[in-house]
C-alpha cells in the first residue's frame, strides 16, 4: 500500500516537471470563447481619443453602493446585474493604480470588449476605508466614467464572490452585429 502511494507520486511529479507558474500581473481575462474575434477589428490600430474625463468628481460615499442604469432600461436586468446571474465575459483589475493609468486601461478595456461583442464585465477597483482614500476616489471615477460610455446600459456593486463593495458588473449593449443574430434567429422562429 504504501509503496503505491510512493509510485502515485513519483508519476505525479514528473507529468509536473515542466509546469511553470503563470504571470500573476494579467490585468485583462477574457471569459468567453474567442470564436469570432477573426472578425473583429484590432482595437489598438484604430483606438479612437479617450474621452473618459478626470475634472470636476463628485466623491460617492463609501457606504454608497454603485448602482446605474440608463433610461429605458428595465428594472429587471439591473437586478440580475446587481445577482450575478449574467456570465461575466471579461475583467479588469485597476487595484493600486494611479488615476490616469486607471482612465486609460478603463477606455482600453471597454474598446476590446466592444471589438469581441462582450456583454457582461466586471471591473475590480478596490475597497476604501474612508472617503477619500485612494480606491474610493478611483471608485468614485468609474462611476462617472461608465455613465460617459453610451454602450454602459447599467452598473452594479459586485457580489461577495467576485469582489464585493471592490468591483461592479457592467452590462454593454448589444453591438448591431449581434442584435441582428438575434434578429435572425427568431425570424427563423416565427416561420
């Protein structure tokens, strides 16, 4: 008995040998199968001006959770944001980072999720203490920069699992090439 313990991991270790530890400093992961991404322009060739802006903020209190969502969208989908129940597609880590460095890599983030007809995002932004600690501020500007993206239908704090008060979901409108897959596929239906 024993010695088949030892075999067991003699061969786990060498089917290990070669494993090596991945990059802890990915600051985008993409979810969702990339399967029509051949299609897609590269957003970095064409990368249009950020127009994300860092004047005048209004400071959200820590004790308020981030919450948006455009006229005309329904109730509903802001509160299955809010539960988690969309399969995220893609995330972006901004914890720690100056506020500049934020805005860009946010307008990048969004340009690529828009190039692969993402949906659903969460964005992790950290969790402050007091108002004006950093992850606050930092927090305080995705609100306002998700409200100046026209594609951001709604926003909500995350849930526990996926960062908490330190993260929120985003939903993205439909892109015109999806709407009509969906256009198509129940026309199809209704024959």
């Amino acid at each position: 008995m024993k010695n088949d313990d030892q075999n067991e991991d003699l061969l786990f270790f060498q089917e290990m040998a070669d494993v090596q530890k991945l990059s802890d400093n990915n600051q985008v992961v993409y979810l969702k199968n990339q399967h029509k991404t051949a299609k897609a322009q590269d957003p970095e060739l064409t990368q249009p001006e950020n127009i994300l802006t860092t004047g005048f903020l209004d400071i959200v209190e820590c004790t308020t959770p981030l919450e948006y969502k455009q006229p005309g969208v329904q109730q509903g989908v802001l509160d299955k944001l809010r539960q988690g129940k969309y399969p995220l597609e893609a995330s972006l880590n901004l914890l720690r980072k100056p506020v500049e460095t934020c805005r860009q890599e946010l307008f990048s983030f969004f340009l690529q999720a828009q190039a692969h007809s993402l949906r659903t995002l969460l964005v992790v932004h950290g969790r402050g203490r007091h108002d004006q600690s950093h992850a606050n501020i930092v927090r305080s500007y995705l609100a306002k920069w998700l409200k100046q993206l026209d594609q951001v239908q709604a926003f909500s704090v995350a849930m526990g699992k996926d960062g908490g008060a330190g993260a929120c979901y985003i939903a993205l409108k439909k892109s015109a090439e999806a709407k009509q897959e969906n256009w198509e596929r129940h026309a199809k239906r209704s024959r």
